[in-house]
C-alpha cells in the first residue's frame, strides 16, 4: 500500500508530538482499518476511529513547530501489518509484535503512482 507523506504536523499540550502526516487516503488503508475493526468487534473489542496514514517522529519533542510541507512528498511502502502492545518497560514505552502478517505487493500501476 503506497503511501505519499507530504508534510510534518506539531500537536499542542503537555506533551508535544512531531507526526509525518499523509497526502490522501487510499482505499486500501480504509479497507485495511475497515477488517481490522470487524476483527476487533467479533472478540468483543471497541472498534477504532478516525485513524489516519501518520508516522510519530516524536513523542515527546521540545517545542512546537509549524506545519512544513515536504517538497517533494517522501513515499512510502507499507507491506506488513504489525499487531503491537505498548506499555512501560524499564522506564521507556515500548511496543512488543503481538502477530504480523505480510500485506499483498502492490499492483504495478500503484507501484508508478509514487513517482
């Protein structure tokens, strides 16, 4: 699933957040998310909401940044799909493979969409 990540946001708060943020939203992240969420209802879990294509580049930042817009859009592959558990551990969040499972290729015409 190709990804375009076209900007870097800042949140606002306590503790500020860097986030590359995506150009758009394939129909394939929404079908992704769609079986993630009927899989997380049939064993009884709350369905997710409003997720959207982001990489965190940092959790705990040291100010507040304007949007930037990254010229060109840097492109990304997404070809697996991890199912993590974030908790403590020795005094750092970390995040633990729970299962992952390996995503189809993408089609040759999504392939050239990158560039």
């Amino acid at each position: 699933m190709p990804l375009l990540f076209n900007r870097l946001t800042s949140s606002n708060g306590p503790r500020i957040h860097w986030t590359l943020r995506a150009k758009g939203k394939p129909a394939a992240f929404g079908e992704l998310l769609g079986t993630v969420d009927e899989a997380m209802a049939a064993v009884g879990l709350s369905r997710g909401s409003g997720h959207q294509p982001h990489i965190t580049v940092s959790y705990r930042a040291p100010s507040t940044l304007d949007t930037m817009r990254l010229h060109p859009p840097v492109p990304w592959l997404v070809d697996e799909l991890l199912l993590v558990r974030g908790g403590l551990k020795n005094g750092a969040y970390q995040y633990e493979i729970q299962q992952r499972w390996k995503l189809q290729p993408p089609s040759q015409s999504a392939q050239l969409e990158l560039f």
